[in-house]
C-alpha cells in the first residue's frame, strides 16, 4: 500500500516536471523560428533595407536647400565619425555612398539604425569592419532625407 | 520509552503543524505569509507598478524604488554632492547648492511631496526639504534631476516642509528651531528665548505652468516647534495643520521641558485669507537675504540668485487667520484623510490618537469656542473640535496614511507595529509587528484625495538583525505590507538608502511615458557647447584655458593638446554628441582634484582644473560605452609656467613618426 502510494506521488511530480520542460522547450523553438524567419525571410528587401522609407522621390539634379540642411545636421551628428572621403574613420567613409546603397537604405539604415544592425546582411558585414555599433542619433525624416541631399552633393551630383 | 519519544515527537510536529508553537521570538519567519514572494515578484525585464520616493536623511538625497519589488532605480541628489555624476562639483551645478551663508556640500533631507492637481498626485515634480540650513527643493521627474532650490530666510530647522496644497498652490516650510530673526540681533543670552526667539511658517508659490517656485509670504508665529503638516483637501482645501510641540518654550533640555504639558497643538492656518490679507496689502516688506537657485534643462546648468525681500503677516496682528486646536502629548504627525474632514494628530507620548473634525473646528471658530488664546492666537476648546479618539492604538503612534478605503493606518514607534483602524468608528481593525520602531508610512497617493490601497510601505528606524552584519552601521529596512484585506500581510523587507523618513508613491504609468530618454543637441544653449566636432576648440585668455571636447562612440575630439601650462585655470566643457538613450559618457582627468564627470547625451557639463605640475595628463571616458570604450581616451600635455610651447589641439592628426613604428610581428 505504502509502495503504491509513494510510486503514486512520484508520478504526480515527474508529470509535473515534464509538462513544465515540454513548455519551455516549445517556447525555445518558436523563439529561434522567429529568429530563423527576419533573417532568412525572403519578404526583406535587402536594397531598401528596413524601416518607414519605402520610397524616396529623388529628382536627377540637387535640391541645395536640403543639401545645405544636411551639411548642418552632418557637422553635429555624423561628422566626429563618418569623413567625406573614402577613408574610414569610425564608420566608413562617406565618399561613393549613395552609389553602394539606394536613398530608402540610406534613410532606413539612420533612422533605424539597430533593427538594421540586426537583420541587414550589408549592414552587419560593414559592421564586422567597423566593430561599432553605429549609434542612432536621432534624425528627424526631414533630417534624414537631407543628410541624403548632402551625401549627394558630396557623390557630385549637380 | 519508544512510545514517549513517538509522543513527544508527534505533539511537536501538531504544535508546529497547527501554529499554536509560540514561543519562538518574532522573527520574518512568523510573520511573513505565505504567497509574500510571489506578491512582491516582478519578473526580470518586467516593469515595477509603482515608483516609491523615499527620502534619505543625512545623505541630503532622494532615492526611487520599484514597488513591490524594492529595487534600487536611481538616487537623485539633492542638497548633497554626488560623485556619481558630479553634481555641486561641476560648473553648471555648484550654484544649485549656494546658499546666503556659501556653498553648503550636504544637508538632511527628510521629507516629500509629490505635486497635486485637483488633489490627485500628477507626477509631474516631488518637493523635497532641507532640514539643516532651511531650503525647498524641486525635482524635475521627466529628468528626475533637481531643478530648484529655494533658501529660506527667518528660519531655522526647516522640519514642518514640503508639504502642498491640493493644487500645488503652495508648498510650505515651518520652522522647528525658534531663533532670532535675520535681521534681530541673534547674539543675546539663550535663556532670552521667550522674550528674543520667533517661528516662521514660509508659503512657497509654485508656478502651475513651469513649476517656478517663489516665495509668496511668511507668517510670523510663536517660539514653539512647528514639527509636521499637512493641507486641507476637498472640503478643507485653503487650510493648512500643523502640528506644534515644545509649547512650554523651553530652550534646554527639551526631553524633559518641553515634555511638561497634557496637551501641546495643532495650528490651523487659513491660508486663504492670508491671501486676502497679502492682497489688501497687510504684508509687510523685510529685507532679507536667501538664495534662489534654478537649474535651466536648455542651458545644461544652474544659476544662483540672492533675493532680498520677504513679506511678512504677523499673525498676531491679523484675525481669523490662525487657530490653536489642543493635541495630547508632543503631537508629531499631522495627517488629514482623503475626504478632507477628519486631522488626526500623533502625540508622541499619548495613548490614545485624537481625531479631529474639520466642520466642528468651523462650527467652534464661528460659535467663538475658545479656551483662551496663545500669544494673540485663539486655542479652539480641545471638545469643540475633536470628532474622537482611537483608544489603546499602540505606544508611540507617530504617522498616520489612508488607504481609501475609509481606514487609517497609524506608525506605533515605542511597540514596534502598525495600526489599522476605521477613521468613522475609531475601532482598530488590525495590527501588525514591524522590525523594528517604524517612523514614517506611505500608501501610493496616501496623503491625496484618491488613494491606491493596495500597499503600505513602513521605513523603520532600526534595523538589528534584519540583514547580514556591515559592522556597527547598517542598511535601514523598508518594509511592504498587503493591505487590500484585512488583515495586512508583510511581504517585503528592502533595505534603503540613508536614512528615510517621510516617502511617497505613485503608480508607474504616471511617470514612465514622460521620462526624458535623450537631450536634444539642437536644442542645447549651454555657453560652452560643441555642437559637432568641427566646433571644438581649446581658447587661451592670459590663464583661462577653456577646452571645448566632445564625446562620442568611442573617442573624444580633441584628444591631444599641448600648450596648456602649470596655473592655468583649465574648464574642461565636455559635450556628449550621442543622441540616443542610456548613452552617457563619462570624463576623468588624472590628477584633477575637483570633479569627474558623467554627461548624458545632448548634454555639456564643465568642471574646473588648476595643473599644479609639468607632465603628461591621460583624461578618459568613465562609463563603459562600446566595444572600444577602453580606447575612449587621449592626453593634455602640462608644460612649466613661462613655457612657450603653443597651443594646439587636434584628434587623429597628430601623428608620431613613421620611423618610429614598433615591429610587426605576426607573420
């Protein structure tokens, strides 16, 4: 009888024990899917990159006015680690930008600079030279698509 | 024998079983219930339900919990230095501590309020006091920085203070120590004091818009200890109780002399009719001194002002505006429940706790029911105004909080508990042991219209065997009790920083949404700011060396500079260009005897440094920032006063030799 009864709550507690491992281990699986799914998801647009820019009216000659915005905004925020040239200084250099990436990936990337840093293949590799987050600074989407301007007109757009 | 032992053995495990084993001292193993671990638990990454603002005493700071879990959020310094991120060291702060009588490091700080709007805390700012060299203080909770200090002239013990009014009209200050006014003559005989000694009670006006604190007037009361107060709300909104020991006017020996008396008093101001009386234009004007610092969010830094005017209502003079209502023993607390109508007044020494009705205090002034009156103040008849007394509450009731639900809650200081008791019936519902001798209590928005009873939350005086021994000092308990039956239930203790006194407590999503994550760069005014890295510089006028530097993920700009000479006057202005959250940077120069300091992103913080020897100085960042924090830093090079080497500045240009280049050795 004692047997039994001991056998009895033994049972109870290893039930217990296993639904609780079953939970845990269902939750680690939908865990790494997820994961499996942002990077390999074949919905990413690798050119546009992620974020609120899905697209960017870009006229062939330079708006001076927002190039002129966008010197502003890069002297303050970008310029202690980004230079003009093609040398890297803590980021890469800004010299060819906006023929490596579109104006949507360029935005994407500074506004939304961690999920970026994070699901973006270019950005991870640039990453791995650079071996500093990039910070986000904040850029209004009117500061944004100005720094783009003043990317331009560094590209030599006219 | 067998058989004895199987006896004994099972009428031990029944005493233990049943909980009749009672014996055993108390002790957290008796009085915690079960359950009290998952009630206090918030989940790692889970937010708390409610920020605790608890006082700290003799560190002159404020520290915030979470509640119920009892982690440590932040400490705000207040009216102390603060290492950590150079407050009263740096520029921009040390004028956030200059008083009338210099800059003081530290004072005590006791108690807070949070503002009210409509009687409901807002969480917008929390007031806090000085007790030692008498000040008001303002914290911003969007920055949770401290924004506004106000000195207060004619005083001494700033103890009765900050307590507000329900719309924040007011937040006043009350002198314990009597003295001899600023401009009396204050070098006369001590046992002088009836004759040469006087109380003050400050009204603070807060502006409704900015917070901008000024101070409105001050009544001129008699030479006793104003000790705690409390506003009228709803019904008794425009009155303001305080309670008021050392009625005998002792100046020595209080313990025993200001002991003597049954009953000491609750002062009730109508603040309302002192603004009348200001408007009719019977303040007089008295040239003072106080200091009036004010810390600007835009310009990154603090100014101090010496004003020079306070106006002044004698209540001696002027009618209808102050009433004595007797109270037993020494009262302490001063506490008014949420409907406004009942004051109860904790005599220190009593045993019993009087309750009093605010329309029978009306009824009594209109029907003229007074026993007499002290220096010019009518004393209402202790029956007159009294609703009743909670009999055999404890010994040593102190404060007194409410949980909304029509019951008060009562601190027992000498039987080490707290009381529930009904506030229309007087009856004690419940009562619980505290480890050990509790001072001060807190229920979110306790002290407002509309309470949240869900916890109390007791700061004791003495802590003994509560925690690990830390040699003959020890941490201060806190300790959360669940107040939503009957019967409260302990289910936290969390040790606390300094020592706390009065605190406050108020659900998280009041504040939470509006916290200040970043300061915008652009919107930065401090004089000596570097908005990008071109506008960086180091300036030389005869021995003022400013340096402008900037700081981002991971180097400073300029990080080498030469030229700079042994006494010099160097301001290090440090502008961190981050514009993200939780990035701050933090800058130490070796050698430098003033400050370090930790400057949020967006910010410009300055700190002065005399180079008193030739050499070469490393300066780096303080706070670990990124993967190449360690290579955040950079040198100044101090040269013999008379040298004539130039200044220069720069990052990554100033190059070493190419010659020079250690060997490469991996292959």
């Amino acid at each position: 009888m004692k047997k039994i009864l001991i056998t009895a709550l033994m049972a109870v507690v290893v039930i217990a024990c296993g639904s609780n491992n079953t939970n845990n281990a269902s939750d680690k699986t939908t865990g790494s899917s997820d994961q499996n799914s942002s990077s390999g998801n074949p919905s990413y647009d690798p050119k546009r990159g992620e974020g609120k820019f899905t697209k960017v009216d870009v006229s062939p000659t330079l708006d001076m006015a927002k190039a002129d915005a966008g010197n502003k905004v890069y002297a303050v925020k970008c310029s202690a680690c980004h230079k003009l040239t093609a040398e890297k200084l803590v980021g890469p250099g800004w010299k060819g930008v906006t023929d490596r990436h579109t104006a949507e990936w360029i935005m994407n990337f500074a506004t939304n600079t961690d999920d970026m840093l994070t699901k973006d293949p270019k950005a991870q590799a640039m990453l791995e030279i650079c071996l500093v987050r990039m910070p986000n600074q904040n850029l209004s989407d009117d500061d944004a698509r100005n720094v783009y301007e003043f990317m331009r007109k560094n590209d030599g757009v006219k | 024998m067998k058989k004895i032992q199987l006896v004994a053995i099972t009428t031990l495990l029944l005493y233990l079983l049943t909980g009749t084993y009672s014996c055993k001292p108390r002790n957290a193993g008796s009085a915690v219930t079960a359950g009290a671990a998952e009630k206090a638990y918030v989940p790692p990454g889970k937010y708390d339900e409610f920020y605790n603002f608890v006082s700290g005493g003799f560190n002159g700071q404020l520290s915030v919990y979470g509640l119920p879990s009892g982690r440590l959020l932040k400490i705000v310094p207040i009216f102390s230095v603060f290492p950590e991120n150079g407050y009263g060291y740096s520029e921009e702060t040390k004028p956030m501590l200059n008083t009338s009588h210099g800059f003081v490091p530290w004072d005590d700080q006791h108690h807070l309020e949070l503002s009210q709007t409509n009687g409901d805390v807002d969480g917008r700012w929390i007031f806090a006091n000085a007790n030692n060299t008498p000040r008001v203080a303002r914290i911003d909770l969007s920055t949770f920085k401290t924004v506004e200090i106000m000195e207060l002239p004619n005083s001494a013990g700033n103890h009765s203070s900050p307590f507000i009014t329900e719309n924040t009209e007011y937040v006043v200050a009350g002198t314990r120590f009597a003295v001899p006014f600023d401009n009396d003559n204050g070098d006369v005989p001590i046992n002088t004091y009836r004759k040469n000694f006087k109380g003050s009670i400050s009204f603070i006006s807060v502006d409704k818009n900015n917070g901008n604190m000024k101070l409105a007037f001050q009544l001129r009361v008699p030479p006793i200890d104003f000790d705690l107060s409390h506003a009228g709300k709803a019904k008794s909104n425009g009155w303001f109780f305080f309670s008021c020991y050392n009625t005998e006017q002792a100046n020595t020996l209080l313990e025993v002399n200001a002991s003597q008396r049954d009953k000491d008093f609750i002062l009730a101001v109508n603040w309302k009719k002192a603004e009348e009386y200001i408007k009719e234009g019977k303040g007089k004007k008295e040239t003072v001194q106080y200091a009036h610092n004010v810390y600007d969010e835009k310009k990154h830094g603090a100014t101090s002002t010496i004003e020079k005017e306070v106006l002044v209502l004698d209540t001696k003079d002027l009618a209808d505006l102050c009433y004595f209502i007797p109270c037993p023993k020494s009262p302490h607390g001063c506490d008014v429940d949420p409907t406004g109508e009942y004051i109860v007044g904790s005599g220190k020494l009593a045993a019993l706790i009087p309750v009093f009705s605010f329309d029978k205090i009306q009824k009594a002034i209109a029907d003229k029911k007074f026993i007499g009156n002290y220096d010019g103040i009518p004393v209402i008849d202790y029956d007159a105004a009294l609703y009743g007394e909670v009999k055999k509450p404890g010994l040593g009731p102190l404060h007194t909080e409410f949980d909304g639900r029509g019951n008060a809650i009562t601190t027992m200081f000498v039987s080490s508990e707290i009381v529930k008791w009904n506030i229309k019936d007087l009856k004690i519902i419940d009562r619980q042991p505290t480890y050990y001798s509790p001072g001060h209590l807190c229920i979110p928005g306790g002290d407002s219209r509309n309470p949240n009873g869900k916890y109390v939350i007791v700061y004791n005086k003495i802590t003994k065997d509560r925690y690990l021994p830390t040699g003959p000092e020890l941490a201060q308990a806190a300790q959360l009790f669940d107040i939503t039956g009957d019967k409260m239930n302990l289910i936290l203790d969390f040790p606390t920083v300094g020592e706390p006194h009065y605190a406050q407590a108020i659900e998280a999503s009041k504040i939470r949404d509006h916290s200040v994550k970043f300061y915008n760069i652009n919107d930065n005014q401090n004089a000596f700011v570097s908005k990008g890295e071109a506008a960086t510089k180091v300036v030389r006028d005869g021995k003022r060396v400013d340096v402008y530097i900037t700081q981002i993920r991971s180097h400073f700009s300029p990080d080498n500079i030469e030229g700079v000479k042994v006494g010099d006057e160097v301001y290090w202005h440090v502008t961190n260009l981050e514009q993200d959250w939780d990035v701050p940077h933090g800058f130490a120069v070796k050698g430098a005897n003033n400050a370090e300091l930790l400057v949020m992103p967006g910010e410009t913080q300055s700190f002065k440094w005399v180079p008193e020897k030739a050499g070469m100085y490393p300066f780096y960042c303080t706070d670990f920032c990124s993967a190449l924090h360690q290579e955040m830093q950079g040198y100044i090079r101090i040269s013999p006063a008379g040298s004539n080497i130039p200044l220069s500045f720069s990052t990554g240009k100033n190059l070493p030799d190419s010659s020079t280049a250690p060997p490469l050795l991996d292959k």
